[in-house]
C-alpha cells in the first residue's frame, strides 16, 4: 500500500463522516496521486463497512467499471490540450443534480494543471458553496497551476516519494518474474511508483538499458568509446529523456565508486562498474556527472542534436581522464 498514512487519514475521516468538500493531491509525475484519488472516491462509495474501498461491493464493481453514475472524470475535450470552461461548467452544473445510488457525488480532475483561469473561476462557486453531498477532487503535478482561491477552499495533500522498499515489495507481487531487475528499478524510479510500474512492464526498456550501459562500461577507455556513445544516442534520439536518466545513473555509480560507496543504482552492474572506474579520479569522475547533470538540465533547444551530443561525450571523457 503506497501513501499509507494519507490514506488510513482519508479513511477515518470517511469513517467519521466528515469528508472534504473539496480534495488536491499534489505531486510530481508517477508519484501515485491519480491512484490515491481514485481509491478515495472509490472508498467513499464502498458498501463495505470493514475496509474501505473493498474492490468487491456493488459500487466498487462500478467504479472498476467505469460506470458509477455518482462518479464522473473530467478531461479536455478531444484534441484539446487544456479543459475548457464549457466541459468545466457542464460538469459542475451536473454536481448539483442530487446522487443516484451514494450519499456523495464525486467530480474528479485528474489533470488540474490543464484549467486555465475561465474553468478555474467557473467551478469556484462549487469550492465556496458546495452541494451537501458533492465532493470534488483534483490531481495536480503543480500546485502554482491552480488559482489561490481554489487552493484556499480545500484541503491539500502533497505527497512525497515512496521508498525504495515499498516499492520493491510492490514490483515483486507484481512481477516476481523480474526480481533481477527490481532492485535497479526501484532506484532509478525515485520514489515515483507509476514510473516504476511503466517501467517493470516496458521490457523494452530493459534492452535499452543494457546497451546503453555496456557502452558506457567501455567509456573511460578510450575517446574511440566516447564516439560510440555519442552515435548510440543520435541513434535513439527519441528516447533521449529516458537515455539521459540511464546516463545519468551510470555515472553517479562512478562518481559513488569513486567515493568509496557500493551504494549502485544500477547494481547489478556493480562488479563491471567496479572495474571501470579503476583508472579514473574521483575528481574526474565528479566533473564528468556534473557536465551531463548540466547538459540535461540546460541543453539548448536550438542545438544541433548530432553536434551537441557529440561534443557532451568527448568532454566528458577528456575531463574524466583528466
């Protein structure tokens, strides 16, 4: 169970009757707070009097489904990038039409951070003079998105990461298949359960990695490895974003190899990683994490891709071999 004590709290308070009017979970990309969400609607219309959601009543079969008349889930209209203020407005004058089978009617946004101003303001009214039975809630990645009148009128959950742990006992009962893996895995998702997830299933993912990381195992030996690297990207130019993460990893082992620490993301390279870090600094090692850290958080959209990787790795390599 993620989010354990966010949730045993929305439960006593299901429990006591004394539900928020108005709910945000905050929190970054896969961290878990669509799932936390949809287990509190589902909770909050659960027959069960024992634990809540129970995932096997009447109402939770529905929620499952899809098809609680109670429970609606507002998105932007097709090939929409943001939720307009009329499917704002449409879905918040249904709020007022009083619950078919619960005592609570429920409106979730799982994307907040798409309102703009107008939907914001068309649904404040609900925040400041909500139904007795209506319950709204939002999934934001940024809470700066939404407007300090919404966030003045409701009760806020910012969640945090999950541990490493909690995640690898999540992983294994899913995938005990992939327990080689999981370790890795569960690092290199930083605390975000929905990445870790996507990545357990993505096997794809698996052989990225595993080329990507031979490659680099080869790195400080020589520039001709650097150049190899460089090609590997310009080849995978589409999965960059997950190739820098990989990267990044890798060489954070290094620099920790380095520091003395066995402590590996990618620990089930850590024999090979052991070794290639034998003929390098830790000064060089810190350098080259600090040019790639930098590099992906300040590349220039303007860059040529093939120019600009090219020339990453090879000062990466020169300030690694000092």
């Amino acid at each position: 169970m993620i989010h354990e004590e966010v949730k045993k709290g929305l439960n006593h308070l299901i429990e006591k009757d004394r539900i928020f009017h108005a709910v945000i979970f905050s929190g970054t990309e896969g961290i878990g707070k669509k799932t936390l969400a949809r287990s509190f609607a589902m909770a909050i219309h659960c027959e069960s009097k024992d634990m809540r959601p129970c995932g096997v009543c009447p109402s939770c079969i529905k929620h499952k489904t899809g098809n609680h008349p109670d429970y609606r889930e507002v998105y932007p209209e097709k090939d929409k990038k943001v939720i307009g203020v009329n499917v704002v407005r449409e879905a918040f004058e249904d709020l007022y039409i009083k619950p078919l089978l619960s005592d609570k009617k429920i409106i979730f946004i799982p994307e907040a951070d798409l309102l703009e101003a107008p939907g914001q303001n068309a649904m404040l009214k609900s925040f400041e003079e909500p139904p007795s039975y209506g319950v709204i809630i939002l999934a934001v990645k940024n809470l700066s998105s939404l407007l300090a009148t919404i966030k003045s009128r409701a009760v806020i959950y910012e969640l945090n990461p999950v541990s490493q742990k909690k995640i690898e006992e999540i992983l294994m009962g899913k995938h005990p298949e992939k327990a080689e893996e999981i370790p890795f895995i569960a690092s290199f998702s930083g605390g975000l359960i929905g990445k870790a997830v996507s990545l357990c299933e993505n096997d794809e993912f698996a052989t990225l990695r595993e080329e990507a990381i031979r490659l680099m195992l080869s790195f400080p030996k020589s520039r001709y490895a650097a150049l190899k690297l460089s090609d590997f990207f310009k080849e995978k130019e589409e999965k960059e974003a997950v190739l820098f993460d990989i990267a990044l990893s890798f060489f954070r082992d290094l620099s920790v190899c380095k520091e003395g620490s066995g402590d590996f993301i990618n620990s089930d390279f850590s024999d090979e990683i052991i070794s290639s870090a034998k003929d390098i600094s830790k000064k060089g090692a810190a350098n080259a994490l600090f040019l790639l850290s930098e590099a992906k958080s300040k590349k220039s959209k303007n860059a040529i891709y093939d120019l600009w990787i090219t020339n990453l790795f090879i000062e990466m390599w020169e300030v690694l071999n000092g």
